[in-house]
C-alpha cells in the first residue's frame, strides 16, 4: 500500500458483420492498461461460439499476435484488464468469466466491487451453487444465471440482476446474440459508448479506448441503465436510473482515468488542473517552482502554477519501460524501486524551493523516498502540495484502500506527517473544492475522505476476504 492502484477496465464489441475483433480489443485494453497491469483477457462470439485468449501480465504479455489470430472472427467481444480488488491475483479470477448454464454461454467483465458479495455468495452456496474463483464478479455471474433461468430475455436478466447488487458495478457482457452494457444506479465507476464508422458498437470504461479504436465518443451510460445491442439495434433500459444519487468514484479525475479522458462529461486533465488551482490558492507559498509526480500530478502542477504564477518545471525523469515486474511485494524492494521508475532532474531543481505536486499520501513510505531523492538532487525547499484530501477510510467500491491501519492519515496531523515524509511544508486540497470537482457530472464519493458511504457498510470487505473464508472452511 505504498500508493493507490487502480481497479479495473471493460471494454466490448459489436460489429455489424463477422471481422476479427481480438485486434481491436487488443488497442483497447492497451488504452485502458493503466487501469489493471495484472491480467488481462478476451472472449470472441463467434455466432455463439466463445474462444477466450487471457493471462497474467500485461497485455503486450499476454496476448501475442498468433494467439490474437487464433481467436478469430466475429461479431461480439468483451475483454477485460485486472487488477486484484477483491480475489487474489490468480489464474482461475482472470476475466472475462465465462459462463455455461441451463439457457447458453454468458462472458462477463466487471469493474468494481460489491459491497453485499459475501452475503449472496453465502446464499447461492445454499442453493448448491459451486463457486471456481475468489471474486464478487462470479457472484454477479451467478446472480444474473440465476434471474436468465426465469426471464425470457438476457437484458432483463441482468436489469432485475441489479435489484440484488449493492455496490460499485460497471459490466460489460457478451450473450450468444447480444452484447449488454450496465452500471450501478449510484454511477461509482465509468463506462461510456461509442461508434466507429463502419458501425460497430463500442463500449469502454473511459473514453481514451474510443480514441484507440477509432470510434467516436456517443455518450456516457447513465447510472442504473443497462444498454442491449442486438442486430445492430441499441436498446436503453433508463428503470432504473437517477433511483439513487449520482456518486462517481471522485479519484477517476484526481488519479485513476487516463487524462485524455472525458469522464461523464468532465475532461479529466482539466479536473486536475482545476485541483491544482485550488490547492494554489488554499495554499499559496514562495517558491522558484511547480513540479509534478508523474503521472498524475502533472496536470495538477499545471493548474497550480497557473493559478499562482510560479513557473512549471518537469522535474522528474520516468522510466516508461518498467511494467508490472515493478510492483515488489515487500516494501524495502518496492521503496528501493523508486530509483528506477523515478529520478530527479538535477540541472531543474538543484539550489531550488520547490512546490511538489502528488495526487495523494497513502502510506507515506514511497512517498518519503521520493522526498529523499529530490534533497539528493539539490532541492533546497520542498513545500508538498496533495490534490485530495488525506485518507481516512477503507475504500469498499474498487480502490485498494482496505487497511484504515496503514493510512498515515489516521495515526498522524499534516504537519506530523510533514515531518516523517521530509517536507518544508504540507497542504492537502479541501474536502469541498474535491467535491467541487465533481459538480458537472452530477456527484462525486468521497467516502475514503469523509467517511461517509453511501451504501451499507459490509462487514468482511478486505481484499481476500473470499480466500479467507475458504481457508477458515479447511480449518474448520
């Protein structure tokens, strides 16, 4: 928990006519890479038909141009890439799940986490159902197999699916004819659609995977819809939306979304560079100049020299070819590493007082050697500025944030935590101006902020909450 990771990313096709879609999923997830670095996977409907390519690594890893060849040609495909929220980071919890019941074969990628997953899970495990992975989207699977069995239609399945499901859900789902779209009546994570000009049907979690296609941005689903395309005709379902408030997960514009991302409405470079502005003017200092962690304190940096007339610097040079090998399990490694994911600038910010911008302190260990690095380098002043307020709260809708024990926040004051990190000063930005950030789309959570949910807290919400539970079995 040196910083935050991201979640997931869905992405899915329909095309007018049978072609090989494994190609164009492949530049999809590449976009939407920076969501999930340790798996990825695709599913092609061939006319009901479903060959699935999928492993752990990145998608340049796992996916060759052989394996994207033998997945042939058709007319529907999801795919998905990972990164371990709830369920360990394992062959079997790779996604797309491919489902095989009574009425057909049902491919499903999820982005999220349900918050009510142990309860239905130990319901259907009643009913004689037999789970094969350690994560809540198999639950979603189940919860939908089980409303198909019942429902003459997929989409229907999946709307009354929903009634059930309490938390964060952003799906994307192939049938034997159809290709479904859906997500959570509270919105908490993205999901947009497009079309390219030969019409083929797209969704993704973030629009910068449109781009990749060569599909023009259509709209955003709205919160609680579920959208149906089947022979070339797109059907909405709106039921269930605005049933709930509108609550985007608000660290998609301070960290998760690619910033060349539109997210419900918003561009995500400019959220960024509206917190920095905030954070200028909340915590205005003297200084020589603006520099940014890469890469999501960049567009920060920006708006906050912008805004308080210091000039902008790169002050950090990043090492683009370290993929997920980086991400070292023990923390003296992972603190180590910083020296090759990141190096100062020596020439930018030698003999200077600097303002750092980060999206955020977590833990404050990565953080700390980051500070150490750029006083190595020369730095003479270093006044850290954050755009999100400090972390408080355990994160139950797809953050990796499941410890409220490891989040310096809750053991320390700013300027406590200024002292152990090694900054001159600290300044995180307010809990008002981050939720200002959200005012355009509709509404934002804050809960990892603020505390306060806006669902039914679960009571098992860790991270391998559902190994634990098996493993207590074995015990017992």
């Amino acid at each position: 928990m040196g910083g935050i990771h991201e979640e997931c990313g869905v992405f899915g096709l329909w095309s007018p006519a049978p072609k090989p879609l494994g190609q164009l999923c492949y530049y999809g997830l590449y976009a939407l890479q920076h969501r999930g670095q340790e798996s990825a996977g695709i599913v092609l409907n061939d006319d009901g038909l479903f060959r699935a390519e999928k492993g752990v690594g990145l998608v340049s890893e796992v996916f060759s141009q052989e394996k994207l060849r033998a997945l042939g040609s058709g007319s529907i495909a999801v795919a998905h890439v990972r990164y371990a929220t709830t369920g360990a980071d394992q062959q079997r919890n790779i996604q797309p799940l491919v489902i095989n019941h009574r009425k057909g074969l049902m491919a499903l990628c999820h982005n999220g986490n349900l918050t009510n997953a142990g309860g239905l899970r130990d319901a259907l495990e009643e009913q004689g159902a037999i789970f094969h992975t350690t994560t809540d989207s198999e639950v979603i699977a189940y919860v939908i197999v089980q409303e198909r069995l019942r429902l003459g239609r997929i989409e229907d399945a999946v709307a009354s699916a929903m009634d059930q499901l309490e938390g964060a859900y952003s799906l994307v789902i192939s049938s034997p004819t159809k290709l479904i779209a859906a997500r959570d009546p509270h919105g908490f994570r993205p999901l947009c659609m497009g079309k390219t000009a030969d019409g083929t049907i797209v969704f993704a979690s973030e629009s910068c995977a449109l781009d990749a296609v060569g599909a023009t941005f259509v709209r955003d689903i709205e919160p609680g819809e579920v959208v149906t395309v089947f022979g070339g005709r797109v059907h909405s379902d709106r039921s269930r939306t605005r049933t709930m408030p509108k609550r985007l997960c608000v660290f998609e514009y301070i960290y998760f979304s690619r910033p060349d991302s539109v997210v419900d409405g918003k561009s995500v470079a400019l959220a960024r560079q509206q917190a920095g502005a905030c954070l200028a003017r909340e915590h205005p200092v003297h200084a020589d100049l603006v520099i940014g962690v890469p890469d999501s304190g960049l567009d920060a940096a920006i708006g906050y020299s912008r805004e308080s007339g210091i000039p902008y610097a790169i002050g950090f040079t990043k090492n683009k070819y370290i993929g997920r090998t980086f991400i070292a399990p023990e923390q003296e490694m992972r603190e180590a590493g910083v020296n090759l994911k990141l190096n100062p600038i020596r020439s930018v910010v030698e003999g200077k007082r600097l303002v750092l911008i980060d999206d955020s302190i977590v833990r404050g260990t990565t953080c700390r050697r980051t500070i150490e690095m750029l006083r190595q380098a020369g730095a003479r002043e270093i006044h850290m500025r954050v755009s999100a307020p400090p972390f408080i709260a355990p994160c139950f809708y797809g953050t990796d944030i499941d410890s409220p024990e490891n989040l310096i926040a809750n053991h320390h004051t700013v300027e406590e935590i200024a002292e152990i990190i090694g900054v001159t000063s600290l300044g995180y930005l307010s809990l008002p101006h981050t939720e200002a950030l959200g005012e355009t789309c509709g509404g934002v959570c804050m809960a990892c902020f603020d505390g306060c949910y806006p669902t039914a807290v679960p009571k098992a919400g860790a991270k391998r909450r559902f190994e634990e539970k098996i493993h207590r079995k074995k015990e017992g």
